[in-house]
C-alpha cells in the first residue's frame, strides 16, 4: 500500500490476522495451507500477482510469497486502494464479532476477493480514518524494539550477580572438590555444589530480582549468558569445570582447527580473577586470558 513501484517478500510464520490471531475457516485444509492462502489473498488483493515459493531453510515453515508485479496499471490505483481498505474493514467485522456466524471468502488461485457479507459500509469514524489509520485499535510495533534478554542490564549490576552466585554455589556445601591426576600429582579444583534456580533466586536481594523479573527469562537468562562461569542445566545451576569442556572436533578442515587454535583471547578468565583456586586449566589450554599481558 505504501505505493506502486513497491515490490514485497513475506515469510508467513505465526497465525494473526490484521487485528489479533487467525480464525480457522476451512477444516478441509491443515492450518498452515489455510493461512498461506490467506497471506496469498491479501497480496491479491493489494493488486500483485502472488508468486509462492519454498526456501532452502531448517524450518517446517518456510514457504514464501513474493509480490513483484501488480495486475493493475497505475490509473487505478485510487480504486484498488479503496478494496483494499474494504477488506481490513471486512477482516476486522471476523475478528470482533465473536461469530457464530463465519464469514466466508472466496477462494480462486489464492486470489479470494472480499467478504461475501461485505456489502455494509464501515462506521463513520472508520471511514474517515481509513487514509490514515489502518484500523481502530491498531498498535504498531515500537520504532526501537526493547532488548530485554539480560544484555542491556548494567555490566556491574551483571557482574555482582554472578559473583554473588558462584559464591552461592562454591559455599553451599563442606568443600566439594573435583580431583584429577595431571603429570603424577594430584590437583584439586573446587567446582562447589549444584542448586536449583530456586534455591538461587532465595538469596538474592529483592532489588536484584526486581531488575531480573523484567528481562525475558530472568535469571536463568543472566546465567545462561554468562557461560563461562555457569552451566544451566535441566533447571540447576553448576560451576563450568572448563576441563570437562569436550575439545574442538579433529574433523574440522586443518586451516579452520589452525585459526582456533591460534584465537586472540580478548575477555580475561572470570576464575583466573575470582575462584577461590583460581582457573582449572593452565593458561595456553584456557580460552580466557590469564592476565591483562596476554589480552589481544
């Protein structure tokens, strides 16, 4: 709608409609094909011919639309505007009428014109707006979209929640140590106990789960960022024993095992700074620098 040279691909994935999730009409149909036909009618309908096609992704969803030509010359732009603005008017009489009653569409090569009830006129306010407004009710996305997974928080409000935890974790039991043989002598590195998501959040402070509570995910999401220090897993919460790390696969080609191997360590070792121990691997088998000296 935006104008005529315009030119679109879309990528139907969730089920909505103009004004909230899409109303089944058709059970003869699985609910994917009956929703791509109606993502195919809306191009129709806004005068495009509707090219389908399916991407070479890993995704169960991945048929596409493209709408790179319109059946209409540029004369009638004006009139085909206004069918348009029917059609949201029409979607939207589905969407609130709670409908007892479907509406029906019919349904030609994608191309499905109007409802077939669509023969009353829109509310006043309605068609008054309709040049600006696509309907009433509608709430566009927000320009810049809020980052809430944990990455925007503060990096020393970050830090102190993941001292605090590891701290948490290397306390919460008598001494538990790991123990390995290396060159004959034996090295212990304590890797603390394991707590549940839940016996973590107790000891937090209410301010700091204030914060957490809201980012998406919370405070699983902080720990399962800071993967260096943590590992998450089925809903406990370990220290990460970097040597039981699995190392990189010898089926990689020699040139890309030769530029891992060669990596610039550019963030300094969490356990090399703040483990009671200090870090469970000597410095060249370490991915994190062991000191400022050795970052790059």
């Amino acid at each position: 709608r935006s104008s005529y040279s315009c030119c679109y691909f879309v990528l139907p994935c969730c089920f909505f409609d103009f004004h909230g999730k899409y109303s089944r009409r058709q059970s003869k149909k699985t609910q994917y094909r009956e929703y791509l036909d109606f993502v195919a009618q809306v191009g129709f309908v806004c005068g495009f011919h509707v090219e389908e096609d399916c991407l070479r992704i890993p995704s169960t969803k991945r048929v596409s639309f493209i709408g790179k030509s319109r059946t209409y010359p540029p004369a009638e732009h004006a009139l085909i505007d206004k069918q348009i603005t029917e059609f949201i008017n029409s979607r939207q009489t589905c969407a609130v009428a709670t409908c007892d009653r479907r509406v029906g569409f019919k349904h030609e090569d994608h191309c499905g014109g109007l409802c077939e009830e669509a023969g009353s006129e829109p509310p006043e306010d309605d068609a008054e707006t309709a040049g600006t407004i696509w309907m009433p009710g509608f709430q566009p996305r927000e320009k810049v979209e809020q980052i809430r997974n944990c990455a925007s928080l503060p990096r020393d409000f970050v830090d102190e929640v993941v001292l605090n935890v590891a701290n948490l974790l290397l306390n919460a039991a008598p001494q538990k140590s790991c123990s390995d043989m290396q060159d004959g002598n034996m090295n212990t590195w304590n890797q603390g106990e394991s707590l549940s998501l839940r016996e973590v959040a107790e000891h937090l402070n209410k301010e700091t789960l204030k914060k957490l509570k809201n980012e998406y995910g919370g405070l699983q999401t902080l720990l399962k960022n800071n993967h260096q220090v943590f590992e998450v897993l089925n809903g406990r919460v370990h220290i990460r024993d970097w040597r039981k790390e699995k190392p990189p696969s010898k089926t990689k080609p020699e040139v890309k095992r030769r530029l891992s191997a060669e990596a610039f360590k550019t963030r300094l070792c969490w356990f090399f700074i703040h483990h009671p121990d200090g870090c469970s691997l000597p410095s060249e088998a370490c991915p994190y620098a062991h000191g400022t000296e050795e970052l790059r």
